[in-house]
C-alpha cells in the first residue's frame, strides 16, 4: 500500500490524527501587524510547551519583546528517545538547537531560574541577573520524585535508569541493554497515573523487545505497572502477540506490579507488601513526578503536586500575570506529552497577546495526537480534541479516537510513517 492509498483509506478520525497539527492553529486568532501590543513575555523552559510558546509570541505579535529562558543549550526530545535505547537511532537525531528561535528573533538566554518575584514582576538568574516582565509564562516540565519509592534516589539511577528526561540516561539504558547477556531479564516499572507520556514505558517495552528479538532472543521483558491499564493498551497488546509472542509480561498493579521498594545495588524490585522479589538484568525504573522544580519554589504548585490553571488561557490560579503550561500544569482531561504542550503553547500565546492588548481571547480548543511505535515498521496512534468547559479541559466526545483494530501490516506500517512526519513536522514548528 503506498502513502497515496494509506491516505485514501483513513476514515475521518485517523484524518484528525495525521492532520492535528493544523487543528491546533485553527483556534489561533488572525495574527497581530503593525501596532501591536507592547510589552515584555519572559518564558521558562524551551521544551515542546516553552519553545513553542516563545515562537507563536513572536510570531502573533512583533511588538512583543520575547525573552526564552532554558538552562541547556540544545534540547533533547523524550519523543523517539525510545528508538535510541533500542540502538536504531542515535541521539543527535532528537537534539534540537535553539538557533531557529533566535532567527526568528526571540531572545534566548541559556541559564538557570533561581526565583520568581511575582510582586515585583521579575525573575533572578543564578549568575545574580534580574530580569523583569509584564506577563511570565513557565514551562519547566518535570521533576522525578526520588522521594516516593523507598531505595530509589538520584545515586540508584545510575544503576536503575529511569530514562525519562532523554540524553545521558538514554544512553545509560541504551548500553546496559547492550551489555546484558542473551537470556537476561529487563524490568520496566511505570508509575502511576498522571505522569509524563503516558504510552511511552509500553513503547519502550515493545522497541526493547524488536532489540532483544534481533540480538538476545533468549531474553524477556517484564513489565511491573503500578496501574491495573495503560494508553492504548489494546493495541500494545496486539502487537506483542504478533510481533513478540511470549517475550512482554505485563502485571497489573493490582496483581503483583506495584513496585513498593527497590534494591538499586542488586537490581531488585519488592511487590505486595514484600512478599515478592524480582531480581533483572536491566531495570528501567520510572518514579513518580511532579511539577518542575522552579514551579514549587514560585509557589505554583497545590497539593497534588501539579500547578492549577485557568482553562481558557493556562494563567495560574496562585500567582498573577504567571501563565503555566506543558507538563507541569493540571491541564484537565489533557495528557501530559509533547503534542498537548505544544497545543497549550499556542493557545496562551495567542491569549496573552489579546490580553495585553485590551481584547478578550477567543474561546479555546485543543488537539492532542500521539503516535508509538510498536516496530519500527508498526505504528499504532491516539487523537482526541479538547475545549474549555465549566471552567475545565474536557475531552469533546466522538472527536478523537484510537487506531483502529486490524493485522493489515501494510495500515501498521504506514502509521509508523505518520509517526516520523508527526515528529519532524513539530520539531520544525517548534525549534525551526
């Protein structure tokens, strides 16, 4: 089946899937020209949310002064790290420059966020600098929480990576995996609900296995999940009995997968109240997490960990002319990946342009799609569409949808191509 005739046989929702990223530009409002708004928008965090954020800024209205702040000097995306631990891509094909933005003429510091001063409107840098703004936006996506599983802290990630914030530890599993002798067992241990991409650990498990077939076929995955389903759990399925029969356990939380401590030193996982030990060769634990670190020293983030906000327009409900998007922010029925961030962004850039210029935003949709590789040549993929209803992000129902249920390899394999221009076709509306 070619790409041609792929297209022809989508039905309407896997239309939305291929073409969501147009979706997302539909709810901008006509961009400003001459005679802008003026004012300074500060951004921190150059991810899918902060970099996106800072473009559509610039872009909506050139009067703006656009200042992005983000410690590194290069971004790596957790999107197809997934294809680097499995040694069929190399990391470089997921490092992104920020030279794009500067193009584009935002300012791009490189640097770290001490504080916010929310009353005085201005944030200090570690190098003593202050910045001042009239409107912030944070994007600072995740921290992991090495406090919520006993024996697992920053040390034990060196020998249980957790793989999650892609660059050294997708390395770091990449080579363990490599390392391990054929007939080694690999643990994978997702957290519970919400966490960072929700489909990525049952992705990992499924690349890890197209590994393991081609070089270390006596080896098994296990799968140790603290919830009882998972993202497109059907799917997954389905493609590991096709493709990697007998290879992926899975555990249900409920039955024996909630991990409740860990050895890091002997690689062992306790479950059910420490009757039941699992000892591997390789252990991809991911803990918990919660909002960026910057977020809780702002003060931005309530008791679930997460930083509430106003569903029409992202600002936070805790500190004034503070917008929070991205992975950090409670987004309602939004997941938390890369796409629904970068829909975010678009939406409280084009809000706060409207904002500083006396006009009330237009009302809001979102888009959210997701791709995951089963295979490199086996896609399978989400979509859904969001608005802002009684206060709250909910899903708009018969909007969205899953892949639909077939063994047609050559539909897996052109979804996979889907999943490739997905991600180049965000990567350039993002970092150019």
């Amino acid at each position: 089946m070619t790409v041609r005739d792929a297209n022809t046989a989508l039905t309407r929702r896997h239309f939305l899937l291929a073409g969501s990223a147009a979706g997302a530009l539909a709810s901008l409002p006509p961009i400003v020209r001459a005679g802008g708004s003026a004012g300074r928008v500060i951004v921190i965090g150059g991810g899918f949310g902060g970099a996106t954020c800072a473009r559509y800024l610039r872009r909506l209205d050139p009067a703006l002064s656009i200042t992005l702040v983000e410690r590194d000097p290069q971004f790596i995306t957790c999107p197809f790290s997934n294809l680097v631990v499995a040694g069929r891509a190399d990391l470089a094909a997921i490092t992104h420059s920020y030279a794009g933005l500067r193009a584009a003429g935002v300012e791009v510091i490189h640097a770290n966020v001490k504080s916010i001063d929310a009353e005085a409107h201005r944030i200090a840098l570690e190098d003593g600098s202050k910045l001042p703004y009239d409107r912030l936006v944070v994007s600072p996506g995740v921290s992991l929480r090495y406090d919520a599983t006993p024996g697992y802290d920053e040390a034990a990630a060196h020998l249980m990576p957790h793989a999650w914030k892609a660059g050294t530890q997708t390395l770091l599993l990449r080579d363990q995996l490599q390392a391990m002798a054929d007939g080694g067992v690999v643990v994978i241990a997702p957290p519970a609900n919400p966490f960072r991409c929700p489909p990525g650990p049952y992705e990992r498990a499924s690349l890890i296995a197209g590994y393991l077939k081609r070089h270390k076929p006596r080896s098994k995955i296990l799968i140790l999940d603290a919830k009882d389903k998972f993202s497109k759990q059907g799917l997954f399925q389905d493609g590991w009995d096709t493709l990697y029969p007998g290879m992926i356990e899975w555990v249900a939380g409920s039955t024996g997968g909630l991990v409740e401590r860990v050895d890091a030193a002997t690689r062992t996982l306790v479950t059910e109240s420490g009757f039941t030990e699992h000892t591997a060769a390789v252990v991809n634990f991911i803990p918990r997490q919660h909002a960026g670190a910057i977020a809780h020293r702002a003060d931005l983030v309530d008791d679930s960990g997460w930083c509430p906000v106003a569903a029409h327009n992202f600002a936070s409900t805790r500190v004034p002319d503070v917008h929070v998007i991205g992975d950090a922010a409670n987004a309602g029925a939004m997941p938390k990946s890369g796409f629904a961030a970068n829909s975010q962004a678009k939406v409280c850039a084009a809000a706060i342009v409207s904002e500083l210029s006396g006009r009330t935003p237009v009302e809001p949709s979102f888009v959210n799609t997701c791709y995951s590789l089963v295979a490199e040549d086996y896609g399978i993929s989400v979509a859904a569409v969001y608005r802002a209803m009684d206060g709250k992000i909910a899903a708009i129902k018969g909007a969205g949808g899953v892949s639909p249920k077939t063994d047609d390899a050559a539909f897996r394999a052109s979804e996979a191509a889907y999943a490739r221009g997905w991600y180049a076709s965000m990567a350039s509306d993002i970092w150019g």
